[in-house]
C-alpha cells in the first residue's frame, strides 16, 4: 500500500499499524525511499532501521506496542546512540562511535522508537545554517538555494520533507526554532532542566536543551512527555515529583493574555515578516486572547549575553577533543605538538573562533569585564521575564527577523549570522521554554519561504505553549 | 587587541593556526567584541554579590559499574588502537 507520509501524524501510523493497514517495517521503509540526498539532511543513515522496526512489529503482534513503537524518528548527530557514529558535525569525530546511550535515546528505545539516521547540524552545533557542518551543507526545504538553518538544519529538513516523521534536534540559542521556522515545521526548546542532557554533545551546558520537531503539535506533545525527566546521569535535570505537581497546577482553560515586546520589535526585521507577525497576533485575538504590550527593559542585551557566556563555555567544554581518548589525531613532536596539530586539524572555523573568543573571555583581566558583568546581566534578564510573566501568560516575537538567507550570503563576518539569533537567545539565557510555529509565507526571488511564530512561556508551561500553538494551528 | 594576543590565545588553547588565519581572527575578534561591549553600558555596582546563585550539584558516587565493565568499548575509541594492558599510551610528558 502507498502511505500519505505528508498528512501522516504519530497517532494515525499507530492506529494503522495496531490495525494492519501497514507494518513499521512498511513505514521505515517509506521513509527510507523518501530520502533526497540532495537535501543533505542526514550525515548517516542507519543499517539496521529494518530490523529495529522488525523489533517493533513484534510488539504490536505481542499486544505491548505504545504510542511511538515503529514511528521513525531522525535524530541530530550530537545525541549519542551506542554503537552508531556521532560525530557533530565535526571532523574531529569523524570516525567516534558512541560508547554509550543518551538518556533521550534510552527512553525513546524502550518504547520502540525507530532510529532513521543521524542528522547534519553546524560542527557542535556552532551555528545557524549548517554552513559550519565539516559534511557540507543542509539544503532548505523551500528552496535548494537557501539554508535549511541551523544548527539542527538536517532534523528540521527530514521532518519538513517527509524523511522522518518526527525528530530531535538540540538548542543552545535558537538551533530548534530557527530551523523549525525556516522549514515550515514546529519546533519545542523544552524548560532548562526538563530534558536530560547526557549523551548529548556538550557546547554551552547552561543553555543546551534538548527537544522535538514535528510537523504538528500532537506529536510534539508525544515527543516532550516521552524524554522529559529527572536523570541521575545530569544533575541539571529538575526533580520529578515537585516539577510534576506544580505542572498539575496549571490552569489551562483560563482565559490567557499574551504579551507583545513592541519596544523590541521597532528595528532590523523585514516589513513582510513584521505584517505576519501582526495577522497572527489578530488571528490570536479572534480566538479570544487577550493581547497587551509589556516591556522586557534589558532583552537588548541578551544576544550580547550569550555570545560571551556561550563562547566561555564552549572553550571549556571542547577542551576534551584532544587527540588521546577518542576521535580525531593529527601526530606531532611531543605530546603538545599533538594536542596543537590534533585541534588545529581537527576543528572547523567557527569552532576554532569560539574557543579562542571563549578563552579570551575567561583569561586572566577580562574575565570580570565580560564573564562576570554577562552572568550579572543573565540576572537581570530573567528578572525582567519573572516581571512580565507575573502580567501576562507568554511573550509572542516572530522566530527570526527574516525567512531563510541564501547559501553564502552571510559573508565572513560572524556578527552578521549571530544577529539573525536576536529573537531566539533570550529563553536560552532565561531558560524559559519556547516553541516555533508555522505562520505563514513570505516571498523572496519568486518562492515561497515559510516563517515562524515564536511562543515563549515561563519555566515548566509547556503545555501552555501546547494549547496556545493548537488554538493557532486550527 | 594585537597578533600577539591572538599567538598567545592559541597557545593558551592550544590549536595551532596558520598565520595567515591568526590575521583573519584578529579582525573577527574585533568584529564580534565590538559588538558584546555593549554590555559595558550598563553600570552594575558590585559584581561579586550580584554574579548570581549558579553553583554545582554533586551526588554521591554510590553504586559504582563494576571494574573494568566498559573498558573494551571505551579503548576502541582510541585513535590509532594506542592502548596496552588496559591503558591509553600517551608520549612523554615530564
């Protein structure tokens, strides 16, 4: 039988399957043939989808199938899975194989999930095109000649193009929104703390978050609840059974005003994006929200923020890749020789600059000007959220100031890609969840690029952000 | 910020770059500092008290995996199989 993989939802594949209309290995295999390797999405694909949803036939034969056993879901190349190569995107772990599950991937094998292949992404997720990724580049959805986003572009393209039907991805400050938006697709950056984060490849660990991407908000919604979680193995992760109560203690059915930061939205976003924005604020209204203007006094300083604290942590955290362990090796003299040639080799561009900007950072004299005054301002910023949170139930910003950009036209200067983050940082740097949602199309050079409608909400209210994207969507 | 800061950054993270490289970076540092000094705008009073509440969450090694459970995979990552008796051989430090 032909499966219509385009209006194909999570729920629908398992009644199918639980009914025998199809079987995972029927599924697995439509998406596999589905593969454009034009798009560049994936930088592996598994051997042994087949037999990983030959596994999940059986449990829908033996009665023990749940809601995500057989769904073939793409997973970002930074989250390990045992066995498999993960390599980030990075030359430097070219040829690692993961000695070990991520959390998310232990979750999601228990219910049977079934593993496409592993997505391309900027090196260690450095990034917001996957221009940076040592594995060439992610080509957009819409149009061949634009990136897909990033970092999480390869996720975003298989979801967007009928490769998966859901996948991962990870964001560190905007790498699942942006991409999400730029693909036409929804896309969750789950609570701080929600998620576990172990097995997933390190970059800046006080924003790193995993989350789903899918292509309705049902699935996104499956997604979250099946890797959400305290984990023993990330001690940032939130403790169960407080963080679940006052989750319980949401009230969803009340009537809900959204808050609009217009002070922030005065400059740098283009007109047609801008008039987007206002329909689906009034789209909102006609759904009975109440809308009101709120002022977020230092979220200017949030992409200054984060492009010093983020750095910092980079350069601590790749410090591993160093030629002895694991991964990538480039001989020298002596053993420093190694660890020079090995990095010099071994990491791309971009990631060369944020470690050196991220050690120029912490180094001896400046670290007060910029680590320390950027920790303070961290501060502030979340005080500002706290405040507005108080008045309204969530911030509303367009995801990105534009649609997608053409491959190459950012140029050499990092400034120009870091401020296309404008929107999408703040809830790293706050730590609040955020989702992107489809809008609508703007048109460049003849073709439609979709756009995205970013929801922001305090810390824990995702499934705020669940109803609010449901009431939008339909 | 001069060539001889970006030399003595990458010593100090050790990542070898060409010349011409420590060149380019030299302007992109410029570029991307330029652009975070802003923060310098705002005046906070005292750095140390209002530097936040961020600290580190340790848990008791308890349970730890057996000896010797994981050793096989983890040495496989070795590059170029550098390893004898259970260990990593790394050169000469001292």
């Amino acid at each position: 039988m032909v499966i219509d993989l385009k209006t194909l939802t999570i729920k629908k594949a398992h009644e199918a399957m639980k009914a025998g209309d199809f079987t995972a290995q029927e599924l697995a295999q439509a998406y596999l043939d589905n593969i454009n390797p034009e798009l560049n999405a994936f930088i592996l694909i598994f051997d042994d989808v087949l037999e990983q949803s030959k596994k999940a036939d059986e449990r829908f034969k033996n009665g023990t199938a749940e809601l995500l056993t057989g769904i073939p879901m793409a997973i970002k190349n930074n989250i390990l899975i045992k066995g498999k190569r993960t390599t980030a995107g990075s030359k430097i772990l070219e040829n690692y194989k993961a000695t070990y599950d991520a959390t998310v991937i232990t979750k999601l094998k228990k219910v049977g999930a079934v593993f496409i292949g592993g997505t391309n992404l900027d090196e260690f997720a450095h990034g917001s095109s996957t221009e940076n990724s040592a594995y060439g580049v992610t080509k957009n959805t819409y149009d061949l000649e634009r990136v897909a986003g990033g970092s999480s572009g390869g996720s975003a393209v298989a979801v967007a193009s009928d490769m998966a039907l859901v996948a991962l991805g990870s964001d560190t400050g905007g790498s699942i929104r942006q991409p999400a938006s730029f693909n036409g697709i929804l896309g969750l950056k789950t609570t701080y703390g929600r998620v576990s984060r172990s097995g997933a490849v390190a970059m800046g660990s006080s924003f790193d978050q995993i989350g789903p991407f899918a292509k309705n908000i049902e699935d996104i919604k499956i997604v979250y609840d099946c890797i959400k979680g305290e984990d023993k193995m990330d001690s940032t992760t939130l403790k169960n059974g407080r963080t679940e109560e006052l989750e319980q203690k949401i009230d969803l059915d009340k009537k809900m005003t959204i808050g609009i930061p217009r002070h922030f939205l005065q400059e740098g976003i283009d007109a047609d994006v801008m008039e987007n924005f206002e329909e689906s604020i009034k789209k909102l209204k006609e759904k009975g929200y109440e809308v009101k203007e709120i002022e977020l006094p230092n979220i200017k300083y949030s992409l200054a923020v984060y492009y010093i604290l983020m750095p910092a942590e980079v350069s601590a955290n790749l410090s591993r890749y160093d030629g002895v362990r694991f991964g990538f090796k480039k001989e020298g003299e002596n053993l420093l020789e190694d660890y020079m040639k090995t990095k010099g080799e071994g990491f791309g561009k971009e990631t060369r600059r944020r470690i050196i900007l991220g050690t120029y950072i912490l180094s001896a004299g400046y670290k007060d000007a910029y680590y320390k005054k950027a920790q303070v301002l961290r501060n502030i910023i979340r005080k500002d959220f706290e405040k507005a949170f108080s008045e309204v139930d969530v911030i509303l910003t367009p995801t990105t100031p534009s649609p997608a950009f053409v491959i190459g036209s950012k140029g050499d200067d990092p400034v120009q890609m870091y401020l296309g983050d404008i929107f999408t940082v703040s809830s790293n740097v706050v730590g609040n969840p955020a989702i992107s949602i489809p809008s609508g199309f703007v048109e460049r050079d003849g073709k439609n690029l979709p756009i995205g409608l970013q929801i922001l909400a305090p810390h824990l209210y995702e499934d705020v952000l669940v109803k609010i994207s449901d009431d939008f969507l339909s | 910020m001069e060539i001889k800061d970006i030399e003595n950054l990458v010593n100090l993270c050790r990542i070898e770059l060409s010349e011409d490289e420590k060149k380019e970076l030299l302007g992109e540092m410029d570029s991307v500092l330029g652009f975070v000094d802003q923060i310098q705008k705002v005046k906070i009073e005292d750095l140390k008290t209002e530097a936040g509440e961020l600290r580190n969450i340790m848990r008791e090694d308890e349970n730890p995996y057996a000896g010797g459970e994981f050793t096989d995979d983890i040495l496989a990552e070795v590059p170029d199989n550098n390893t004898q008796d259970g260990y990593v051989k790394v050169k000469k430090i001292l």
